[in-house]
C-alpha cells in the first residue's frame, strides 16, 4: 500500500507504525510521530494500524526562535 | 531571580537557535548569552539525513532548558498537535505557543492562541503564549491558563524594538504580577535595555544575535544589555522633565562679570 510520509508518497508493507518508522530506518532516531493529523505517542505507535493513503509525519528538534 | 512556572532563573535572556552561520557558533553564542533558557523547534526529519539528532545533541550538551515552540502553525489543531509532539521530543511541558494570524507581520492570531492556550493548559502543558500587547487578549490568555506572557515588540525578525511603548506600558502596569517576557523585533542591546528599564521580566531574542557580523559577541552584548536595564529598573530610574535643571549647584557661584 502507498503512504504520504512527510509529504513523499511510498510503498510500505509495514502494518503499523512502529513498523513503517523500522522499515524506513529511523531506529533509535529521536522523533515524533502524527498519523493522519493526530499526535501517535511512541508507546502507541504498534497499536497505531496502517491504511492505504494514509498521512504520517515524523518530526525531530530543529532550531527555533 | 525571575521565576517561571515555578522555576527559578538567574538570567533575564532567552535565546533562539536558529538562522545562525553554523551549529559551533550558536553553541559559543549560548554560552556568551548565559541564557539559561533558548527556544526550538519541530519539523519533518529523513531517516537519511537526520539533522535533528545533530542539533539536538548540540543543544543537550549545552545544558539549558529549552522552550519548544509551535512557530509556522497558522491553525488551533496545528498547534495544539505540534505541542504534543514536542512535550514527547524534548520531554518539556513547557511551550511557546505561536498561532500565526498574518504571514506578513507573523502576527498572532489571538482567538486562534486564546483556544489554544485553553486545550493546552487543561492538558497540563505550561503555556507560554506569543501575543500581542492587547489587555483584553492579555486577561483571556491568563484566564485559559496562562501563568506568563511574551509580547512582541515588533514583528518577528523585523528588529525594530519596542513598536507600541505606550501599549506595553500599559500591559505591564495592568498585570505588575505576571511574568511578561519582551518576544520578537527586538534589534539591538539598546532595545533589549529599554525593555528590562520598562520592568518587563525578560526578553527573548534570536534573531538580532544570530545574524549579527558577529553573533557570540551579540550574544555577550545583550547579556550586558539586559543586566544593566534590569539593574536600572531597579535602582530606579528618575522623571523625565521638559526643561533643564542645573546638575551643578548654582549656590555659590561666582560673580565675575
């Protein structure tokens, strides 16, 4: 199935989140996760089921003002 | 000292980390500040480049408290999402909330911040809300839970310093209690000074100090800037007059003509 991560479409097998986040290689990465618009906490993310066209984003620290 | 949501702080100065040359000199540029506390931020993170993890770091090792914002969310539920994520990320509850209204002005869009504020608060978040230096505003923000305000001075990046002097007198004569902190158009130590004899609490700059020929030297001024406004408030400034008043005794002068 196709899923819009971070604004790129691709293709992911991974059934849930947490799945999606190893499949991409972010493994110990410090991020933070939304699916579809709604905070996911990590804890969440293996509960967090995958459907086709679905939004992810993965944000981490950056500078800020 | 300045207390803030229960946290004691010996410096007055907040700094931003961004639109600095290069990640060594916002870490000198920090440490000339004495900022005990500076502001960060979210955004999207490839699992190929990772440049968060490299900030980060950075940021770690300098030992301060960081105050995430939500900068660039223009609606409540951008807002409000982004503070999620970044109590998780940066394990903070503390955040600088920012609904931008105008993309000209990056003016807050203060019904946007007051509902905001509210849904953040409830959750235990420590807000703190960039707004304008309305009263009306200012009353609602600390009704939905706010315990401390940051005024802009001028618009964002603009370094134009105090905009609206009266207005933020008024502001801080209304509310002499909360924690008000000067955040954003402020341009040079001088403004940053004027801020602190003003009795505003603290001032948050970025990017006067980040875009300066020499930002760890900036950074080493407005920290001298910000002791000295806050000393002068404190030592009591006096009364502005129209006409002069002779410094020099005029008892005693001499007659020579």
């Amino acid at each position: 199935m196709k899923i819009l991560v971070n604004g790129a479409w691709r293709d992911t097998s991974a059934v849930d989140l947490a799945a999606a986040l190893h499949e991409m290689g972010y493994g110990e990465a410090v991020v933070a996760t939304a699916l579809n618009g709604e905070f996911v906490p990590a804890g969440s993310r293996p509960a967090a089921r995958l459907a086709d066209g679905d939004r992810i984003e993965v944000l981490a620290p950056m500078q800020g003002g | 000292m300045l207390q803030v949501y229960g946290i004691e702080l010996r410096s007055r100065l907040f700094l931003g980390t961004s639109r600095y040359p290069s990640p060594a000199v916002l870490s000198e540029a920090v440490k000339a500040s004495r900022a005990q506390v500076v502001t960060v931020s979210l955004r999207r993170e490839s699992s190929g480049e990772r440049a968060g993890q490299g900030f980060w770091s950075i940021i770690r090792e300098l030992g301060v408290r960081v105050l995430p914002n939500t900068a660039g969310c223009h609606s409540v539920k951008e807002a409000v999402t982004t503070a999620q994520m970044a109590r998780e990320v940066f394990g903070t509850s503390w955040i600088k909330l920012e609904v931008i209204g105008e993309d000209d002005t990056l003016q807050p869009d203060v019904f946007g911040l007051v509902e905001a504020a509210r849904i953040l608060a409830a959750d235990g978040f420590e807000v703190f809300p960039y707004t304008t230096e309305d009263l009306v505003v200012a009353d609602k923000l600390l009704a939905a839970g706010c315990r401390v305000l940051m005024p802009w001075g001028a618009p964002i990046g603009s370094g134009r310093g105090l905009n609206n002097l009266f207005g933020l007198k008024a502001l801080r004569a209304h509310f002499p209690e909360v924690p008000l902190v000067i955040d954003a158009g402020i341009g040079v130590p001088s403004h940053a000074a004027q801020a602190m004899e003003l009795g505003f609490d603290a001032v948050l700059i970025n990017t006067a100090v980040a875009q300066a020929a020499d930002p760890v030297r900036m950074a080493a001024a407005f920290a001298q800037a910000v002791e000295a406004g806050w000393d002068a408030r404190l030592a009591g400034p006096m009364e502005p007059r129209d006409l002069a008043a002779p410094s020099t005794p005029v008892i005693g002068t001499a007659f020579l003509k």
